[in-house]
C-alpha cells in the first residue's frame, strides 16, 4: 500500500487481509491525500499527483509499519515528516539502517519533537549501502526509494523474504528496474516515474505457519491454503521432526499444504534466523509446541531482544520454561493447565490462543485486539476447526470495524 504511493493514479492490490493494520495504513495513506476504498479482499489506492508529506504520530504510534511511507514519499516529493513510529513490543528496533540508507542516497535527515525529517530538495541520487543486519523494513523503504533515485543503487546484506521478492514485483509492473530480488544484493536503476499497478500480494506465511503448528500441538490435521509451502520450509521441517506428517498438495491448481499430527510432539530445537531461517514471528508458535513435547527444546532467538516478553503468560498455563538472556529451555508435559492470560504482540496472542488449545479446562486470552492486527476471522477458522470459542469485548480494549 505504501508502495502505490509511488505513482499518481488508482493501483489496485488483492488478497489484502482484513486485519486492523490495514485499516490503520488506509488512514495514513488518507491523511496524505490519498482515496482508499475495499471490496471483499481488494483494496484501491488513488493517489494524487502532489500527496501529503507529513504522517501523524497518532497513527504511526500504532503501527511500526507505516514507516514506510518515509521511502516512496521522499522519492516522490523531496521531502516527508513522519514521526518515529511504535507497533509491537517485541524490543528495541531503531531507525538507523533507514536513515544511514537514505543519508547515502543525499537526503538530509534529522529530527525533532519526535519526528523524522527527510529533505532532498535535488532529489535522491543512487549509491552503495551495505546494511548491518538484512532488516524487512529498511530493505522496503531503501528500495521503494531508490526505484525513482538518479542513478543505480545497490543494495547489500538486503532482505530475502518472500515480502521483499513481492514488493519487487510489484514495483517492476510499475515500470521500476530491479535485478537480484530474493538474493541478498539488490541492483536498482532509477527511472523518471512510475505508473499505478493492479497486484495480488503473496499469502501471509506467518498466518499459515501458525496453522501449521497448530495442528501439531493439538495432534490433528489442518491444511493451509494460499501459502507457498517453500515459504516455510524450515519451520515445516521442524514439524517433521517433531514427528508431523507435512503434504504438498495442489489446490485448484496454487500449492497447498496440510499438516497431520497423530502423536505427542517430540522435542526439537529450534533458532530464528533472517530468512530462509525460522521466522521470528513464528517463535511464541515454537515455544508452545516444546510445551507439549515429550523431552526439552532449547529455543533460541536471534532478532529481537523482547520477543520473550510472552513467556510469562506462557509459563502460567503451566509451560515449564527456563530463560538465559536469549535462550528458553521448555521441558515438555502431557497437557497445560488453563488459566487467565494476555496477549503482548500479534503473534504471541495467537500462541497463547493456540496453547490454550492444549490446556485442561477454559482459558481466557486478554488484549486480543493485538491478535486483531494479524489474523483475519480468527475466530471463524477456529470454529471452523472444531474449537469451542468465543469473542467478548472487553471495556478497555478498542474496537475496529471496517
């Protein structure tokens, strides 16, 4: 969606997910001029040929995402104000690589009363940028920068997700020269301007991959469609290990894959890593499958150092959990225990939730509007498999509706 603002006129993206971030970022691309309108899984961006510059903090706060805009605005206008964005709590995640990035490419960047300034008056020419640690989000707002920049830009120890080959597509249908997507150097050569696309997104590997380790836990059988199976290929063979029967199938002619599980879970242990490695987002997943393991896993995370804020919560469905720095011990038991818990991030809600699963008696999960950012008819696919659910909304959380 940030992406659209690259070029004036109507793209339309399908397979959009209705989930609360999407609304979110339909309300920054707004208040920068911008119409946005849905139908079913269809979003429509029309951007204006002068949009805003300035993204506000009450919405960015909300959503890490929307840093964004801070790339394809700068290309486009020469100068954007977006304040310093929030999104889950999962740790420290700075703005360095970003602001490096795009200083490299002669913008003048600084700061104030909680914004980031960007200004490139003469706009942005192509240079050479190494990147620290391949980051998602610098490697998007690099790139969507760099497409409109005078000159080629190359991009090294970029980003290899699946997320990062999908935005080049989309950027190359709209007439932007990109060599060595899915490779960790990207080669860019600035163009003039770019033209409004229609483009499907790929499906959501993190959403299918909690169905994935559902089915394990629960010793049951789900199959995940809409989701590349290569794009989760390590986290499948975990589950392999762990003892899960995991089938490539074809689903109306698009790859599919379904996940049988006819025993406890064996311990494995597993490391995140940057892709192709085992995603981070997959980890509270990780953790809640050692818990019901026969044997102990060392879980180990490599990317963000508050990923473990969770474990408390995990720990009181009786999960048997020992932390060192960025290391978890879970030694396996038959069943959890239920009890009250709440969500921290998006994807520990919906570990919690799938723990719970596991657990004798009824376990209420709180702060579910955090589940609500991720997941689309949550609720509904649990049902739809068989669990006894239900939704009430609590006083102090916030509603969104589309």
């Amino acid at each position: 969606m940030a992406a659209a603002l690259l070029a004036t006129g109507e793209s339309v993206i399908s397979n959009v997910p209705r989930i609360t971030d999407i609304l979110i970022m339909s309300e920054v691309l707004r208040r920068l001029g911008c119409e946005v309108a849905f139908e079913t899984d269809t979003v429509r961006v029309d951007v204006p040929a002068k949009p805003g510059t300035e993204a506000d903090y009450d919405l960015v706060r909300r959503l890490r995402a929307s840093i964004c805009v801070l790339g394809p605005l700068l290309a486009r206008c020469g100068y954007v104000r977006v304040a310093h964005p929030g999104g889950d709590a999962i740790g420290s995640r700075g703005l360095d690589m970003h602001v490096s990035g795009l200083a490299r490419m002669g913008a003048e960047i600084s700061g104030e009363h909680g914004f980031v300034i960007a200004a490139a008056p003469d706009g942005l020419r192509g240079a050479t940028i190494w990147l620290d640690f391949p980051s998602v989000g610098a490697t998007e707002n690099l790139l969507m920068a760099a497409v409109l920049a005078d000159g080629v830009t190359e991009i090294d120890n970029a980003a290899r997700e699946p997320e990062i080959v999908d935005i080049c597509q989309m950027l190359t249908a709209m007439g932007a020269r990109i060599d060595g997507a899915g490779t960790s150097r990207l080669l860019i050569e600035g163009v003039r301007e770019l033209r409004p696309v229609e483009h499907r997104t790929v499906g959501d590997r993190i959403v299918g991959g909690t169905w994935a380790f559902a089915a394990a836990m629960t010793r049951g059988q789900v199959t995940v469609r809409g989701v590349v199976p290569t794009h989760l290929e390590i986290a499948l063979d975990k589950l392999v290990s762990a003892g899960a029967e995991v089938m490539t199938i074809l689903d109306e002619g698009a790859p599919a894959f379904r996940v049988t599980m006819d025993r406890r879970p064996m311990a494995v242990d597993i490391s995140t890593l940057p892709y192709p490695g085992f995603a981070t987002d997959l980890l509270p997943m990780a953790v809640g499958l050692a818990a019901v393991s026969e044997g102990t896993s060392l879980i180990t995370e490599n990317i963000f150092d508050g990923r473990f804020m969770f474990i408390n919560e995990m720990s009181r469905l009786g999960a048997d959990i020992r932390t060192d720095g960025h290391h978890a011990a879970v030694r396996g038991r038959e069943r959890l225990s239920s009890a009250p818990v709440r969500a921290t991030d998006i994807r520990a809600g919906a570990g919690l939730v799938i723990a719970g699963l596991c657990a004798d008696g009824v376990t209420e999960v709180g702060n579910v509007h955090h589940i609500d950012r991720g997941y689309p008819d949550f609720v509904a696919d649990l049902s739809g498999l068989g669990v006894t659910v239900e939704r009430d909304v609590a006083p102090e959380e916030p509603s969104f509706l589309f």
